[in-house]
C-alpha cells in the first residue's frame, strides 16, 4: 500500500484531523423542507430502482419488513432539482473555498437508520470505494437531518487517518452490505451534530457510526465533490458511483 499523499487543504482542521463540523449549515426550516422530500424516497413515493439497498445488510434484519441503513444513491438524479437547493448550493461553495474552483458534484446518497434497526456501519474510508485517480482531491459533507447522537448514530472520525496509508478493505459480511477495515473507537472520536449541521472529511478519513437504538430516525445526506476533471476520468473508466450498477466492491488498488 501507498501512502496517502498530502492535500492542499485550506482548512486547518481538515488538514490536520481529514474533517470538519459546519454549524447550522440549514436553517430549521430548510430542515424541514428536506425532511419531507427525504420521506418521500423513504416510503417509495420516489421509485429509487436498484439504487436503493441496506448499508446494513452484513447483519440479520431485526424487521423483515424493513432495511436496517437504508442507502439511496443519486437522489439528485432522481429529482434534479435538488442540485439548486440550499445544501447542494452551500455544500459546493465550502468545498471550492476549501479545495478549489474547480470542485463540482461527483454524487450524493441519502443513509437512513431507521428506529431500533441497531446495526453500525462497519469502520471504513471512503477511497476504498472509489477507483484510483492522480488527484486525490475530494470532500463528502454530511448533514445531519435529525439530530445526531451517540444513540441514534452519530459518525465517528479517526483523527489524522486520512494521512496513513489506506486499510486494507473487505466485504462486511455475505448480505450485501457495506465495505469495512480494521478501526476501533479507542482512535477516533465521536461527532454528534444537531439537525441542520453537518460534518465534512476526506476519502482517507477512517469513520463508522454505531447503530440506531431510539425510536426515532437518523437520517443523513451526503454529497461528494472531486475535481471536474477527476470526475471525466473517473466516468471514462466507467466508475460512476453507482448510478448505473449499485455494487459494493474494492475498487482502490490502495486499500486491497
């Protein structure tokens, strides 16, 4: 494995640590507006097709009836206007001031915990997911649509693990769900955000969110930016983040 190289980061925090809180990126009524749209996709009112699936699927389903972390890709693909809205606007303006002008959406995701499902997402780092590119410049800034917490699942960051070598990566379990390494959260730090607030980190940040015991959901969207050119490539080698075949695989030749 190689190293990480260094980014020209213009953020302290996200140099040192490879992430960052954004108080209040939403107003409480922006909140609420995005909160009924992400219900729509939640109760099927917007088909998502294959790009829904469970996050959670390395484990047995407590409901039979239900996901236990529901995944949707590319919810600005099906409702384009999400790309004009407030987080994607504000988002974007972050991730250029912080990484450059030419920083533009690569995806999004919307990950839902729903009541009492329990099940963490395994440790992991994002780059593990994505196809090996020359410039390693990219941020995911993730809001918090209900409030975070140590109960519900709020993520979980290693500090400085964006710059050690990417973890060797594997399948979480035969269900489907999501890619883990090893991490521990005796070397990271817990993130809980309120409603509205979001925190931004680096593919190499190592991460992971404990399980939702509440009776309440814990739902997050995501967005991700990379240069615009990177993102050409990455769609020249046929990598489009699951838009097209929403598979979980190693795809870093780093983190195998």
């Amino acid at each position: 494995m190689n190293a990480t190289a260094p980014l020209p980061l213009a953020n302290p925090d996200l140099e040192k640590d490879g992430f960052f809180v954004i108080e209040n990126l939403l107003t409480p009524d922006e909140v609420e507006v995005y909160r009924a749209i992400y219900n729509h996709y939640l109760n099927g009112s917007i088909d998502t097709g294959h790009l829904r699936s469970d996050l959670g699927g390395h484990e047995e389903k407590k409901d039979k009836k239900k996901e236990n972390v529901t995944q949707i890709m590319w919810p600005s693909a099906l409702l384009p206007v999400l790309r004009e809205m407030p987080f994607h606007v504000k988002a974007l303006e972050r991730a250029r001031a912080i990484l450059g002008d030419d920083m533009a959406l690569d995806f999004d995701m919307l990950i839902d915990k729903a009541p009492g499902t329990d099940t963490p997402t395994p440790w992991h780092q994002d780059a593990a997911y994505w196809v090996s590119l020359p410039d390693k410049r990219a941020i995911s800034i993730w809001l918090a649509l209900d409030e975070a917490t140590l109960d519900n699942g709020c993520m979980w960051y290693g500090p400085g693990t964006h710059l050690q070598p990417l973890r060797a990566h594997q399948p979480a379990g035969k269900g489907g769900g999501a890619l883990c390494c090893e991490g521990s959260e005796d070397e990271a730090v817990p993130v809980p955000l309120r409603a509205g607030s979001a925190v931004a980190h680096t593919g190499g940040t190592l991460h992971y969110s404990r399980g939702n015991s509440t009776d309440g959901h814990r739902r997050a969207f995501i967005v991700n930016f990379r240069p615009e050119a990177m993102i050409r490539l990455e769609r020249e080698k046929g990598f489009d983040h699951g838009l097209k075949d929403n598979k979980r695989e190693v795809r870093n030749d780093s983190a195998q």
